[in-house]
C-alpha cells in the first residue's frame, strides 16, 4: 500500500468523491430536484462518506479512524437505500439507478479492506 500523507491519497476518499458528484448531478435534475427532502438527504448521506473518511484521517489513531470509516460506511449504505425511493418514485431510470448502486458498493469495499488493514496487527521494527 502507498504511503498515504494526506486523506486526499485515499483511494476509498477519491472513490467516495465520485459518488458525491454522480448524486449531486442526479439529484439536480427534473422532478428528483423538487424532492427536497430527499434530494437533501441523499446528498448529505454521500458528503458524510467522504467527510468521515477525511476526519478520521485527522484523528492520528487507527482506533479513531476505524470509528470513522465505520461510519462512513453506514452513510454508504445509507445513499444506497435512497437510491430506492428515488427509483421507486421515477426519479432515476435503472441504468443510473445502478452506476451509482454500484460505485457506493465499491466504496463500501474499498472501506472495508482499508478497515482489515488499520486493523491489523503491526510489526515493530527492530524487534
């Protein structure tokens, strides 16, 4: 794994940002807009995923840090469940539906190993 010196070298943070962008451009168009209840919702979901992931970064410990990929992880979940609604109300057709079903469900992988990795005990050097 590269050595990561800012939360912006984050791979699940870069993926994490690409899902933001996809649920804000859908979010901003035809009657999904004027949902904003839900369009607020989701778009706040997605940010929380990129935002917990870049505090936990801040916190110095892998114990915090995991803490806030957990969360990160639940907010994924989260769009992914309101990805629902918006398809059951017609907002989204299924193509865009699953483009972005589908890059949350690689966000929570990519957290997911990055958690078994912070997780993981470490050798120290010179021991």
């Amino acid at each position: 794994m590269a050595k990561i010196e800012q939360f912006e070298d984050i791979e699940s943070w870069k993926e994490a940002r690409k899902l933001v962008n996809m649920i804000y451009e859908v979010s901003a168009k035809g009657i999904f807009a004027n949902d904003f209840s839900l369009k607020d919702q989701i778009r706040r979901a997605s940010v929380s995923i990129m935002s917990n992931i870049s505090e936990g970064f801040g916190r110095g410990t892998n114990r915090e840090f995991v803490q806030f990929l957990v969360v990160a992880r639940a907010s994924a979940f989260e769009v992914q469940s309101q990805l629902y609604v918006a398809l059951d109300r017609k907002y989204i057709d299924s193509n865009k539906f699953e483009a972005i079903y589908n890059q949350a469900t690689s966000v929570v992988s990519l957290i997911d190993g990055f958690i078994r990795y912070l997780r993981k005990p470490r050798v120290q050097e010179g021991t």
